[in-house]
C-alpha cells in the first residue's frame, strides 16, 4: 500500500477498534480479502500476462460457479475422453493467475495430459475482488466435480496452500482433493503470520486483531491454527515435492524446511536464484516437476536441479519468462 493510503487505513482503524474491536476485526478480514486489480502493471508484467494469455489462448474456458454468488474459471488443455490420459489441476498464487503460469502449464499440456489450470475467484478472468482461503478450497473442489479426480495438483504459493488444506479436507464443507502427487511451490506452511504482519501492518490492538482472527473461523470452520502443516501432513500419504527458493523474498523458506520435516513423503528441492515469482517458469523447476510426475525417485536428480538453480542465471534459461 501507498504510505498515504496505508496512513489513513491505519487512522481509521485506530477509530474503529475504539468504539467496537469486533467491527475493526470484520473490517479488517474484509480488507485482508481484498485481491489485487487483475490487470497487470508496467510493461513487463502487462509483456508476461499477453504472452500467457496467448498460449492460453487454445485452451477450452468452463465457469465455476460457487456458493455465495462467487466463481473461479478454467482452462483446460487436453479435455476430452481420447483414451485413457493423467489429469493435472494446476493453481496461482495471490494476485496472480493462470495466465502467468502458462510456462508450467504448456510444459504439462506436452505430455499429453489433460490439465486444468485455475483462475480463483477474485483473479484472472473469475472476476470480482474478494479471495479467502474457504473459496479457494470450494474452487479446487468444484474443479474435481466438474473435471474428475485429478492424477497430481501442482500449486504456487497461496495456490498450493489450497491445495494442501484441500487434500487434508479441512473446509468441512469443501470435499476434499485427492490426487496421487502433489507438488508446491513456494508455499506457506501456516497461514498465522500472514495475519499477525497484516494487524501490525494496520495498527490492530489485541482485541480487534483477535476479532479479526476469529472471522477466519465464522467464514471457514476452522481456526487459524488448524491452516498448519502439522494438520496435514499427516493425513496425506501420497508423494509430495516442495519446491523452494532460498532467496524467496515473499514466503520464508522456512516453511519448505517445515514441509521437509512433516514426513518421509515429502521431498524438497532448493531452486535458488528463482526467488518467489520466477521460480514457476524456471527450466530447472520444470524439468524437477516433470520428472517426478513421471515417478522419478532419483535423489541425484533433486540435487542436480539445486546446482542448475544455483549458477544458471534465470536470464540465460530458454524458457525465462518472469511469472507473477
């Protein structure tokens, strides 16, 4: 946010948790929800959306329609039943959207596999401006009702938390994901610190950043505790690859050595060097995840991909363009 803006939001909740700490907390969760613009801005970021929007261009488009009037869109490559093919359901990050996966979802359509990539609601071409973890999960559901189970979900960032509260089944009114491999990439293991930077971001005193915690159990369920790791973990058998960098500026990679840590079918792969936004358009990432759809267990070739990550330039990769 603008100093100027971020000022004044931050005068008007000092008013607000004054008079009622449980309205400053609503507002707050309303705030906190709010997505991005979907247009990109500056040149580059409007070069990199064309462009996938262009490679995206062939792809069959499907509305998903939500609870509360909400909706996500589609694209799927590959649709059709044309003999027997794996299915892959790919999601983007906050503020992101399909468009600016196309790099990882053209790679996928080149197996032959038929794959489904989202736009959630409040991004891309889903429209609106609101987005939470709950209508989310409803979107990924909606995807598995209207496409069928999918073989592995591969998800960025926020998209792979999703992806992960799905497949343990924590919105209790979502049904849950399930896949055979599951792949994140620069995914946050916990949701807590995003709210607790948020309340300090805004000024929120204890009892409106309590009240603002708490509509994350009115609207989803669940209590933000329960949006861990240590809930999921657990319940997911199926392979998982972690795909993180180290210089990931936006989400620690803290949370990968989290993941790392949750149980032996989890593998992490270090692709430093990528960062936060590059890293779902990197050769070397690419080339991680393709093998281990394909069922490659090599650990020589996890720390192939931590060299190539580490002294290839992502300007000098053949496939470099940036993703947001």
């Amino acid at each position: 946010m603008a100093n100027f803006a971020l000022e004044v939001i931050r005068l008007g909740f000092s008013a607000l948790q004054a008079v009622s700490p449980r309205l400053a907390g609503r507002a707050a969760f309303l705030l906190f929800c709010r997505t991005p613009s979907p247009r990109p801005k500056g040149k580059k970021a409007k070069a990199t959306h064309a462009a996938g929007e262009a490679r995206l261009a062939s792809a069959e488009r499907f509305v998903l329609r939500l609870a509360g009037g909400a909706k996500a869109h589609a694209y799927r490559l590959n649709g059709g039943a044309i003999g027997h093919r794996k299915r892959y359901l790919v999601t983007h990050g906050w503020g992101s959207s399909a468009a600016y996966m196309a790099d990882l979802i053209s790679m996928l359509a080149a197996t032959g596999a038929e794959v489904v990539a989202l736009d959630f609601p409040g991004h891309g071409r889903a429209g609106g401006r609101f987005l939470h973890m709950g209508l989310a999960v409803e979107a990924i559901a909606a995807a598995g009702e209207r496409f069928g189970t999918f073989d592995a979900m591969i998800g960025h960032s926020f998209g792979g938390a999703a992806l992960m509260v799905s497949a343990a089944g924590l919105i209790p009114d979502a049904t849950p994901a399930s896949c055979e491999r599951l792949v994140l990439i620069g995914a946050p293991s916990e949701m807590a610190w995003l709210f607790t930077d948020f309340g300090w971001m805004i000024g929120l005193r204890p009892a409106a950043q309590a009240a603002l915690e708490n509509e994350v159990h009115r609207v989803s369920g669940r209590r933000l505790e329960d949006f861990d790791v240590g809930n999921t973990a657990g319940i997911i058998g199926s392979p998982v690859l972690v795909i993180h960098a180290e210089d990931d500026k936006e989400v620690s990679p803290a949370h990968a050595r989290r993941y790392g840590a949750a149980g032996k079918s989890v593998r992490l792969v270090w692709a430093n060097g990528f960062g936060h936004r590059r890293i779902v358009g990197a050769a070397p990432v690419l080339g991680a995840i393709a093998a281990f759809l394909a069922g490659d267990a090599d650990e020589e070739a996890d720390e192939s991909i931590k060299k190539d990550a580490e002294i290839i330039p992502f300007f000098e990769l053949p496939a470099r363009r940036a993703a947001l």
